[in-house]
C-alpha cells in the first residue's frame, strides 16, 4: 500500500480522482450560475443556501478547497518531474504530429486556470468572508444577484472570464476524458460514448460560464 | 538524391555532444536509411574522419536497435515501421534530416546515436516472464485452452520489440507503454494470472526507479509505435496495479 503512495500510476490517479471530483463541482457551480439568467430570486435564493449552509460552508468547501490544492499541486510536481525526466531537448521535436496541443500542454492551460481562480476567489469568496467574518454584516438573502452583476460591469473582467474559460475548456478537453484512462477504465481513443460525452462537456460547461458573464455585461442595471 | 544530414555526435557518454552537418550525394529512393548512414559512414572513414556511430542489429524491423529520432520522430516519417525498413524514397532531392538519439534521461547516450536502453532489460527483468518449473515436469502451454480474442491480444502486445520509440515521442519521456505491454502480454494469458500482482508491481516499481516521467495520455506513443501497440495496454496496466495494491 505504501507503494501506491510513491509510485507513478498512484500520482495520476489522484490526478484523475481530484480532476472528476472538480468536474462535479464545476458541472454544480454552473447548474446555480445559470439560475442568475433565468431568475434572480432563485439564483439569491440558492446563493444564501450555498453561503450559509453549515455543511456547505464547514464540510464541503475545505474538501473544494483540498480538491483544489491536490490536484494543481500535483499538476506542478508531474510535470516537474516529466521535465527532469528529458534533460536535453531534441533540436528537431515533431510533437504536434502525434499528439493534441492541449494534452501537450495541461500545465500552460492549467496555470491560466490557477491565476483565475486567484481572481475568482478575490471577486466572491474574499468578498464573501468579509461581509460574514469582518464586517459582520447581517444576512441579506437578496443581495448576490446585485453582487453577480456588479462583478461583470466591467469589460476587462469580462475579457479575463472570457478567455481564463476558453483555457478551462481546452484544459478539460483533454483532462476530463484522460482521466478515464488514468484510472484504468478506458483509453482515450476508446469507448465512443463516454468520450463524447466528455468532449460535450467541457466545451458546453465552460461556453455556459462565458455565456453568464457576456449576459450579465450587457444586461447589468448599475 | 541530394540530402544534407544534421546528426547530432557525442564522442562519449561524458562528453558534450552537438549537431553536425553533413551534405551527402548519391542517395538512391531504394536505399533504406540504414543504407544511407552506411554510405555517409563509409565516405567519413574515406576521408578520416569517425564514423557516426548507431545501433542495428536484423536490420528487419524485429530487433529493435535502430533507434533515431528522425526529423523529430522516432523512426522517421513512415508509420508502423522501423528505421531499417525506412526506405529514402520517403524523402526529397534536397531535403535537411535532422537525425538525433532517443531523448530521455532514461537512456543516456554512450555514442552519437546509440543509447543504453538496458532500464527497459531490467523493467523485464523486473517481472516480465512466467516462472515455469524446467526440471521435465513442465506441461505444455497448448494443453490450457485460452479464449481466441485473448490469445490474440496477448500475442499483440508481445510484438512490443522493445525500441523505446514510445519513451522517444512521449513529452514525458514516459515508458508506460512498454511497460504495459510487457505486463499484458502474461496477464491476459492464464499462465501469466497466478503472478499477475506481484508482477505488476515489480515491474512499475523499476520503471520508476529508471527515472522515465510520468504518464499523461497523450496517446503520442501508440502513435509512433513500429508495432502499433495499443493504449489499452496502458488502461490496462493502470486498472491492475490499482487492484494489486488495494486488494492484492
């Protein structure tokens, strides 16, 4: 057992474990956001639940917060050790011929990911912490739609969301249908559904954020 | 056929290596590339020069020694085929080739185009074989009825010749799906189960200690396999070394 935790193959599961258990996330983070579209009760409604829920705020976001260490260091220490593992460089690398620029290139993809994720959490959770923890403000159920809308008034934010979700995209393009093969149920050419399913996803998840965004910015009533 | 070659020589293990050019002339489209190299060599040696050094053995694409990253991939520009079975028709009057060794610090350079690939000898001798009992008991292998498709895939992935063109196209430097193959070839088999899980984890135990990098399904492997092994082995590897460590 003890072996698991050193080796290769164990790495990748919990990058594969840590990048589903986001999948998820992601697939619920959306399924509220897209609320903000359709009706801004439901969306402050669902927002205060997320907030102030015990369980969401003491059990399920430090496990959010963990997935998300785990898998982003891990990311940084593979392909830190894939470096190593070719000291000198080929003068002449066909890479593109064999393989997708973006399984080529989770660590680019997935480091634009992490520094959104900075200004994601300065946007909302800083922002939440301080209306609950430092200001002590008292609850107000009604005011994250106004919140939501504040944050894409402006269209550098916007341009940054845009793009940082473009990434996203690419990144799970590759990640998400890989996992299945890190874990030993399907290789990456295989299983036709599931591949598609994957592939679906994480363009249609990631357009569905771009779409929130862009919607706010130019239905906004600051 | 007139080519100009940058092939990159390093005179030892230790020393610095680098790239140097060479025009040749009178290349014919029949020639295979090994032939080629042949030719360059014999006009170095004419004129004094060191001959470049590199691996070739059958020179039948079932050896697995003529190991060249050939304008950035391992084996040339023709898939499912060797180095030697490369023929020079697959190339222009006039064309650069860029011919480099296998890139990974797996396999260090011990000459020019030679790499020792002995950390692939020892991932085998790790676990890759079945322990038959030789003292005249030994029953015959025919006398266990095996599922055709499973004999089937068992017998592709041991096509795996053990180049290392898989290490060389991987960004990684990954050797997963050597490895894999090696370990499927005796676990699809009934005689290769009963040391299935002690297998598994031998033989990747040493191919991290090799030092070959990680795995991140690139696919780019199959790809520029001369044998066309197949991902699945990779699945498969993974699913059972997972099962060897969990429930033994």
């Amino acid at each position: 057992m003890s072996a698991l935790v050193k080796s290769s193959l164990a790495r990748k599961w919990v990058m594969a474990l840590s990048g589903l258990f986001l999948v998820i996330f992601l697939t619920q983070h959306f399924v509220i956001n897209i609320t903000s579209v359709i009706s801004p009760d439901t969306f402050n409604e669902w927002s205060h639940f997320m907030g102030y829920n015990p369980l969401v705020q003491f059990v399920a976001q430090p496990i959010l917060i963990a997935g998300l260490i785990v898998h982003f260091a891990m990311g940084i220490i593979l392909d830190f050790q894939n470096r190593k593992a070719r000291p000198i460089k080929y003068a002449n690398y066909a890479g593109g011929t064999n393989a997708s620029w973006v399984s080529r290139n989770m660590i680019i993809t997935g480091l634009v990911v992490l520094a959104f994720l900075g200004l994601h959490m300065y946007d909302f959770w800083v922002h939440e912490m301080t209306v609950k923890y430092i200001d002590v403000q008292p609850e107000d159920p009604t005011r994250y739609f106004h919140e939501l809308q504040a944050k894409f008034v402006s269209p550098i934010r916007v341009g940054i969301y845009v793009v940082s979700f473009i990434l996203l995209a690419m990144h799970l393009w590759h990640g998400f249908n890989s996992s299945f093969q890190s874990m030993g149920a399907k290789a990456i050419n295989k299983g036709d559904g599931l591949r598609k399913f994957t592939y679906a996803w994480a363009v249609l998840i990631p357009a569905g954020f771009i779409f929130i965004a862009l919607f706010h910015h130019f239905t906004h009533t600051h | 056929m007139k080519l100009t070659l940058k092939i990159w020589r390093q005179a030892n293990a230790n020393a610095k290596g680098k790239m140097v050019t060479y025009p040749l002339d009178g290349i014919d489209g029949d020639m295979s590339f090994l032939e080629m190299m042949d030719i360059l060599n014999e006009e170095l040696i004419t004129k004094g020069e060191e001959p470049v050094e590199f691996d070739h053995d059958c020179r039948e694409g079932i050896c697995g020694s003529c190991n060249m990253m050939i304008n950035g991939k391992p084996h040339g520009p023709q898939k499912l085929t060797t180095t030697c079975q490369l023929h020079m028709r697959k190339f222009n009057d006039g064309d650069t080739i860029t011919i480099e060794p296998w890139r990974a610090a797996a396999f260090p350079v011990i000459k020019d185009l030679i790499v020792d690939r002995t950390a692939f000898d020892r991932i085998q001798q790790a676990g890759g074989y079945v322990s038959v009992n030789t003292s005249g008991n030994t029953q015959d292998a025919n006398s266990i009825p095996i599922e055709k498709a499973k004999a089937d895939e068992a017998f592709h992935s041991a096509t795996c010749i053990g180049c290392g063109a898989c290490v060389a196209a991987c960004k990684n430097a990954s050797a997963m799906l050597f490895t894999s193959a090696k370990v499927s070839q005796y676990s699809l088999l009934p005689q290769g189960e009963v040391e299935a899980t002690t297998r598994v984890q031998n033989m990747v135990r040493q191919m991290d200690l090799e030092g070959f990098g990680n795995c991140t399904n690139t696919g780019a492997c199959m790809i520029e396999c001369p044998k066309g092994i197949k991902l699945e082995n990779i699945t498969r590897m993974n699913r059972e070394y997972l099962k060897a460590e969990t429930i033994g």
